[in-house]
C-alpha cells in the first residue's frame, strides 16, 4: 500500500469513486467535503492484498478506482472467490458500521486507487449525520439483493446460464460497447469465475467454448468480448 494523497491525478480518480459510493448518496456537499477531509487515498498494484480475514484493521475502504476481489478461506483453498468490487463499492463483504476483524480477504485485480478512514471517525460522523446510516443499508440491500439472485439462479439454471447471467452483469457495469458488441476485462481465471457461479472450472471451460461455438463470444486477454450480447442475454433467463 501507498498513501496516494499528494498526487492530483489519483486524488481526483479517488473523488470520482467516492462520488459513486452509497456512503455519500444521503450526504450534502458540505458534508461529502468533510468526510473526504478525513480520508486517507492509497494505492495498490495489481496482486496486493489491501486486508486479509481475520486482520484487526478497522478502517472502511472506499474503492475509487479499480477492480477488487474479495474472498474467503474454504477448506484447502487459502481463498475462494466471493464478489468482484468496482469504484463505488465498500470493500467488504458485507459492510456495517461496527469495527471488527475482517471477515473476508481483499485483493487488487488491477492497479486499485481507495479512500480508507477509521470507524471510529466513521461512527462520529455518523452520530452527526444519521444520512450515513443510510447510505450503509443501501449497500447492503444491494449485497443481499445479489446474493439472494446468486441463490436463486443456482436452482435454476445450469452452469452455462449462470456463466451467461455473470457475464452480461459484468458487462453492463465494467463493458465498453464498440458496435454490436461489448467489450470488458474480468482479470479473472475460470477457477475465479467457477466460483463466482457456484460450478467447476471443467463446467466453466465448457461453457465458454459452447458460446464460442455459437459466435456469441470471444476471449480476450483477462476479459471477453460479447460478439452478441443480446443471445447471451436470452440465454441468461
């Protein structure tokens, strides 16, 4: 980690993410103005874990730019993949307003840009300003809005609709249309996204040459291009 607060450029990428963040949706401008005050900006490079399970670091991460994994330890495996984070997000696996040992492993995927502060300030601020408060159960409806689909879509659909169902959400958040198609970059290999859709990596890889075979993909380096997006959409119900 690498406290980014004297660089311009990094400060306004991390101002952009921060604007995105539910924890501001409820704030004023005078008071989006003094939270970021007592925010910290630092950087991570791609592979750097910003926190590991278990750690007593009680700080609350803002991601500003960037892409995050989060993760945890599951039997043999050091860390299974749980969610993919993006600028706006809180960097947890639920986040709440109470400090505790982190439950889940963070990692950046490419180079990671955040705004950190201490729940101890965070808690004063929200003591002031209940609007905090609810800024945290907007992320969290969302975190469970997604894992109670995630849920569901693991009874109903088999292992090429799920992959389809994640790459059309990855899409719409992260894609850049060219055309007809999307392109976007999940930094991820099929053991990360197997686990992201609850299958094996041999499912994951037959899925993949499937809607390679039908024209409506191609890989890329670390990303996929939907050739036509709007057959893996129909494919995804």
């Amino acid at each position: 980690m690498n406290s980014a607060d004297n660089d311009a450029e990094l400060h306004q990428a991390a101002e952009q993410g921060l604007g995105l963040s539910y924890l501001c949706r409820w704030l004023s401008g005078e008071q989006r103005q003094e939270l970021r005050q007592q925010m910290t900006v630092e950087s991570f490079g791609p592979d750097q874990r910003i926190f590991a399970e278990g750690d007593h670091e009680y700080r609350l991460h803002v991601l500003g730019a960037g892409k995050v994994k989060i993760g945890r330890a599951l039997d043999s495996r050091p860390c299974r993949l749980l969610d993919v984070l993006g600028p706006g997000d809180l960097v947890d696996g639920f986040p709440t307003l109470t400090p505790r040992p982190k439950r889940v492993t963070a990692v950046a995927m490419t180079e990671v840009i955040t705004l950190s502060l201490h729940y101890l300030t965070l808690q004063n601020l929200a003591r002031r300003w209940p609007e905090i408060g609810f800024g945290f159960a907007d992320e969290l409806d969302i975190r469970l809005r997604v894992a109670e689909q995630r849920r569901i879509d693991q009874t109903r659909l088999d292992i090429p609709g799920r992959l389809a169902v994640l790459f059309v959400r990855l899409a719409r958040r992260y894609g850049v249309r060219q055309g007809e198609s999307v392109t976007f970059q999940h930094h991820m290999d099929q053991i990360e996204l197997a686990d992201l859709i609850g299958a094996s990596r041999e499912g994951v890889n037959k899925a993949i040459a499937e809607f390679v075979a039908r024209g409506w993909i191609q890989s890329i380096p670390k990303g996929v291009c939907l050739l036509r997006p709007a057959a893996l959409a129909r494919r995804a119900r």
